[in-house]
C-alpha cells in the first residue's frame, strides 16, 4: 500500500520527520515538498491520534493538503499486537472510502508495513475543519440515527451478498467477522470476573454476567452469522467514532472493515447510540427505516420481524465488546455506559431466550 519510500514505516513518534512525511504525501500527491513538520498535540488510545503542523511548498498547497493534519497509527506499547487493526483501518482509507456512500475525512496517505507490524494513516483534521464529534456519553436523537442509517444501508447495499467479498473479489482482504479471534482473547476467567467484578460489571444485569454463556453466545452468533446475507461493513459505529459535518450530514471515521450481517453493525449502532427510553421507543421503527432505504438501494431485505430478531440476538456481540474493552482503549465512564445500554436492551429483546433458540 505504501511504496519503498516509506518504509519502514515509523513506530516511534520521533521517527515522524520531515523527510518522511515528505515521502508519504508524495504517494498521491507526486512532487511536493515537506519543508517543516511541527507535533502540535498527541492522543494516545487504541491507536496514537497526532495532530501535525505542515510547511508545505506551493505545490503541496495547490494539491490541497491542508496545514494541519492527523497521523494515525499504532505508536503505544499495545500496538504490535494490534496490527491487524491498524492494517483494517488503512484497508478502510485506502480501498472502501474512495468507493463508499459514507463520508470520511479526505485521506492523504494510507499504508501498512507487515514486517513493522504498523498502519499509518494521514488524514485532514477535523477539529480544523469545524465538525461536531459525537461523544458516547451524550446519547444522540433517534432523527440524527436515522439519517446514519440511510447512509449505513447504501453502504450495506453496495456489497450485499455480493462477490466483491468474497475470495478473488475487491475486499476479499476482508476478514468476515465470525473468523475474527478477538474473543477468544479476552474471554478468559482472569479478564471476564476482573471486569465483572469492576462498575460496568455493575452497571449490568447478573443475567449476563456468566463467562460460559458468554463464550456460547458467541459462538451461536458466528454460526448463525453464516447463515444471513453478509456484506462489507463499517465494523465500529459507536458515538466515539462518528461526526456531524459542518453542513448537517453525517460522517464516520474510525472505520475497521468486516463482513459481517447487516444487523450485527445497525444492531450495534442504534444500541450505543440511543439513550435506553429512547431506544426503546424507536428501534423498530429504526430498523424499518434502514430495511427501506435497503429496499430503495435494490436489495432483497429481510422481513422486518426477521430483522428484529437479528437485531436482539446481535446485543450480546456489543455487551462483550464493552463488557472486556481496556480503559487504555475507552475511558470506564464510556464502557460502562455502553455495558448499561447493550445489558438493558438484551433483557428487553430475551438475548438468552432469542440464542437459546438458535441451538
């Protein structure tokens, strides 16, 4: 993805130079110059969000590379062992955001080095560009959900069961989501009671708090996955990830591209979304709006009461995430917000009752 220029790519954030930089922006913009780069700010979390100040010569100004930029990529003592995710990430820049409904933030730079274990991305900062970023801890309206989901079906429609994703296809990169071995990870008895034990932990039902049906949970949901249509998805909407533009229309970023069935991400995304009477009132609802707006985009959709119940079987898949998430990767106000919205709504859909029955 990247040329020998830039490799190795950096995993240090002093190894960020000029010259560097310099090389990386030439990959789409062959020809400019680099004159100064200047670290403003540093965000550490799951992956090392930089803000970077750039002197750039006329030609890298008449290419339209902005002044201020973010460097994205793997710089913290996590990183090496994440690197399938900064790899998803520079996938999600590099070769779905060009194709893509979904607006993203303009991207000037995406490769991955193997042999480094890194991802790097270059993107515009949004913060320059005045955007409103959506914060897990302040629960969006149902109407600003549904214009992301509108969005989210035609991503959806794009590659609805089709052979770009599967082998030889465009994605077929794309790892499908019950190949994924994340879980087997971190569900494991030291990590599971730790977190049990801690206030999201609290902030659930004891209905869920058993490592062993945990563990079936996901199981049943990759096998059950297999059986529904699959597509390329966004693969992490939550709130952290997600903006408003400064014309009203909704943006995403943070993307780590899965295929996976639709109501594994729109199940996902209303939950975390919404506050919990608010999800209440208007999921269904929701729902039948995305299954529309499928239907607009040519797709043969699911029976909205078939949808629902992907949608209640798909809760557990966002209560594990959050339940086993690191405080390195979100603030414990945040997983435990989202503990609280994924556990309330399993108890209203019966997520025991609805996998029991996938058996």
């Amino acid at each position: 993805m990247a040329s020998q220029n830039t490799y190795p790519l950096p995993t240090a954030i002093a190894d960020i130079t000029p010259q560097w930089l310099e090389a990386a922006l030439r990959e789409r913009s062959p020809g400019i110059a680099v004159r100064d780069a200047e670290v403003l700010d540093v965000n550490h979390g799951t992956c090392t969000k930089i803000r970077i100040r750039l002197d750039l010569d006329a030609a890298g100004k008449a290419a339209g590379i902005p002044e201020r930029v973010i460097l994205k990529g793997g710089f913290e003592a996590h990183s090496r062992m994440m690197d399938y995710m900064h790899e998803e990430e520079v996938h999600a820049y590099a070769d779905v955001a060009p194709l893509s409904p979904l607006r993203f933030p303009a991207c000037y730079f995406a490769g991955f080095d193997a042999t480094a274990k890194q991802g790097i991305v270059i993107m515009e900062d949004l913060v320059a560009r005045g955007v409103t970023f959506l914060h897990p801890q302040r629960p969006d309206h149902p109407d600003a959900v549904a214009r992301r989901l509108a969005m989210l079906a035609r991503h959806h429609a794009m590659t609805w069961e089709s052979p770009d994703i599967r082998p030889g296809g465009r994605f077929d990169w794309a790892t499908n989501i019950a190949d994924t071995t994340y879980f087997s990870t971190v569900l494991t008895p030291e990590i599971w009671q730790g977190y049990v034990d801690s206030a999201r932990g609290a902030a659930a039902s004891v209905c869920f708090h058993d490592l062993d049906w945990m563990k079936t949970a996901i199981d049943r949901l990759n096998r059950f996955g297999r059986t529904l249509p699959n597509m390329l998805i966004h693969g992490d909407t939550h709130l952290g990830n997600l903006y408003v533009d400064v014309d009203g229309e909704p943006g995403f970023f943070d993307s780590l591209p899965h295929v996976a069935p639709s109501m594994f991400e729109i199940s996902y995304h209303i939950t975390g979304a919404l506050d919990v009477p608010e999800r209440r009132r208007h999921e269904r609802a929701l729902v039948a709006h995305y299954r529309d707006e499928l239907i607009r985009c040519g797709v043969a959709a699911p029976s909205l009461e078939e949808l629902m119940h992907q949608f209640g079987c798909y809760l557990a898949n966002g209560y594990a995430i959050f339940l086993v998430n690191a405080s390195e990767f979100q603030p414990e106000a945040i997983n435990t917000a989202y503990t609280a919205r994924f556990s309330s709504a399993m108890l209203d859909h019966d997520t025991i009752g609805l996998l029991a029955g996938l058996e």
